[in-house]
C-alpha cells in the first residue's frame, strides 16, 4: 500500500530514527515515538526537522493521541514483543488514532524465523531467549488480529530478509481503518 503524500504518520518504535527521517524528508509529518528515552534524547539532537517529532511512548499503554490524528501508524519490528492480549488491545489503539481510511503498516517476526520455539515459552507462539522477549506472527494469526480489530484492505507478504546483520523471517502486513 501506497502512503498518500503530505501524511501525518505516527511511527511506533523508531529506534535510531532511519525511517522517520526519511518519511519527515519525503514531506510527511512525522511523530517518531519509541519507550527508551535515551533513543529520543540522541534523535532530537541527531534530526532536526520542521515535520519530525520525537517522543517517548510506552505502545502498551494507552496512547496520548486524540482520535482520529493520523493519516498512517508505521511499526518497524516494534509490535511483536507483548502478549496476545497487549497485542490486540495496541491494534485498538492504534486503529483509535488512525483518521477513517487510514492505514497501518507493519512488519514483524514470522514463525518461520530460525530463532522461533527457542527459549522459555510465555505463551502461544510467544519466548524469551537471552533475555529478549519476541512474540513471532503467523499469516493467519495477523489476519486475525486485523479482522478482529477493525481493520479491512488486509495485505499479508511473508519472507526473509537480512535484518541487523542476521537472516530472519518476517511479515509485512498493511491495512486500512474500516
């Protein structure tokens, strides 16, 4: 799915800010949100531009966004580390602060990935290993979530890619606010 020029995108879990810099420079207004302050702090002195915002958000509480804000949410990697439950309840969320017709894209770790079923098992499809919680998506399993939530012009790509210098399984999804 396309992202309509002039966006205001929300980006959940920007990390060191790669692709909200690039959104901010294709001319969207961006608020570029990750929990870790320290990451907030180094990209406000990193970036400085008129369309980009920085901000600490913790995306398993409530957002601090009026409804309907945003045109786009953008999740790089940043959705598959809670429970199913805190996963449906972000998707609500997210789905509250999306304008109508506004669209969510994601990408997260696949069930296919070499490390799934490694580690200490929370729940369904859900481990930790080496200190790192992930919860690994299945097609079917975001299709659901999508569904439940509200969601419609579901798109589901499955592959691998190298991500942080390692061969991992992912899905893409993208959808609309029905």
């Amino acid at each position: 799915a396309v992202i309509k020029s002039n966006s205001k995108i929300l980006e959940l879990g920007c990390g060191e800010g790669n692709d909200s810099i690039y959104f901010a420079t294709q001319g969207h207004s961006v608020v570029a949100t990750d929990f870790s302050d320290i990451v907030i702090s180094q990209n406000s002195e990193k970036y400085t531009h008129s369309n980009l915002d920085f901000m600490e958000l913790d995306i398993s509480q409530p957002f601090r966004f009026e409804d309907e804000t945003f045109d786009v949410v953008y999740a790089r990697l940043s959705l598959h580390y809670f429970t199913n439950e805190q996963t449906s309840s972000i998707f609500r969320e997210i789905r509250r602060v999306l304008k109508n017709g506004g669209t969510l894209h994601f990408m997260c770790k696949s069930v296919d990935d070499s490390i799934y079923g490694k580690g200490a098992m929370i729940e369904a499809d859900m481990y930790e290993l080496d200190g790192h919680i992930r919860h690994f998506f299945s097609k079917d399993y975001v299709r659901k979530l999508l569904l439940d939530n509200g969601y419609g012009n579901i798109e589901i790509v499955s592959g691998v890619e190298k991500i942080y210098e390692r061969i991992s399984a992912f899905i893409k999804a993208s959808a609309s606010k029905a």
